[in-house]
C-alpha cells in the first residue's frame, strides 16, 4: 500500500518527526512511503493556479491521487493546524473536480508537551478534511501528551512502551481502515 505522510512540523529536533518515524517503524511490511516536502508548497492564490499551477503543488496531487492512504502528523499552534499543513490541503482541494481528496482515507496523529496532545488541531484538520469529503478515521486517536517525557531530545524515534503500543493499533486499525474503502 502506498501511504503519503504529511508532518506539520519544518524544524529539526521535532517531535511529530520523531512521532512520524515512529509510526513508519511500526507499519505494516505492505505498506510503502512517500513524504511529501510541504513547506516549499507557495501561498494558496487563486490567481496563481489559474495562470499556472506550480510543479510542487501538481507533484503534492498527483502523489495523493496515487496513495492509498495519507497520513497526517502534526503538532498543534494556538489550538489549531499550523498554516503550513492547511495551506497543503488548501492547494490540494483545489479546484473540487481535481481534488484527490473525497473518499481518501486519512489518519492524524500529533504529539505535543502539553497533555492534551493536539486534540484541538486534530479536531480542526477533521472538520476540514470533512469539508473536503476524505474519509478521516474515527478512532483511534493518537494523541501524544507530554511527549518530552517519552522521547530523549537526541532520539529519532519513540520507544517509550505505552506509546509504541498505541502505535501499533493505530497503525493496525488504519491499515483496516483503508482495506474497507478499496472494496
Ligand atoms: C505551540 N505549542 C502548542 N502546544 C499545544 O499543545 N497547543 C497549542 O495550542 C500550542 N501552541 C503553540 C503555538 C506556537 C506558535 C508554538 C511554536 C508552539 C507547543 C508545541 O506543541 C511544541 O512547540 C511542539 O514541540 C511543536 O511540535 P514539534 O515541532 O516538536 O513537532
């Protein structure tokens, strides 16, 4: 399966990085990964995609059309998605009869220091992505708190027990997930 994963977070030591690295360690030996770079992703302009759509935002569609999945992991800013992430699925939906996004299957994930570990950036990227009619799924939620508990600054990847097992029903459940929308 091929999934594209989106991370919210551009710097270095982050740690919905480490989080992201997480998950692809613990996926399943079917699925295959594509990142795509969204921080070189211009401004959406609606004059812009009409006189010419920039190559990074055909590339961003063109690898979301192919994905069997998507998954999003990003932290949360002032209790929401950061712009960066927004913007990507702003391009992406854009216009609706080139959208790849209705009935894609999509998983958030996000950890951040604080406890609720971006429940409310999560709540806000599934309202849009309803709006876009992907199919986000419902549970479970991975939803990392106080992560600088379980990760060592200078780790790539969490082994933190408890978050590891999360981990793996999560990526389990989505690979369901997706299973259940290509029959
Ligand atoms: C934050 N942070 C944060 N955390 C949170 O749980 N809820 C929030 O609303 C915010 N708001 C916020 C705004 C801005 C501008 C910054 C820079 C940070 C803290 C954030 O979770 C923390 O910096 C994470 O470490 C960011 O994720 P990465 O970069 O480590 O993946």
């Amino acid at each position: 399966m091929d999934i594209v994963l989106l991370c919210g977070s551009l710097r270095k030591q982050s740690y919905n990085r480490k989080l992201l690295n997480t998950i692809k360690e613990h996926a399943p030996s079917h699925w295959t990964f594509n990142e795509i770079a969204i921080e070189r992703i211009p401004f959406y302009n609606a004059d812009v995609e009409e006189s010419h759509v920039p190559d990074v935002v055909k590339a961003l569609k063109e690898r979301m059309r192919h994905a069997d999945g998507l998954i999003i992991v990003s932290p949360e800013y002032n209790n929401g998605m950061p712009a960066v992430i927004k913007n990507a699925l702003d391009w992406a939906a854009s216009p609706p009869q080139d959208s790849p996004l209705p009935k894609k299957p999509i998983a958030l994930a996000g950890a951040s220091p604080q406890g609720a570990g971006t429940v409310q950036a999560q709540t806000q990227l599934r309202q849009t992505l309803i709006a876009i009619d992907a199919y986000v799924m419902s549970g479970p939620k991975l939803l990392v708190g106080q992560v600088h508990k379980r990760v060592d600054i200078e780790d790539e990847r969490i082994t933190e027990e408890e978050t590891v097992k999360r981990i793996k029903k999560y990526v389990r459940a989505f690979d369901e997930w997706i299973t259940t929308f290509s029959e």
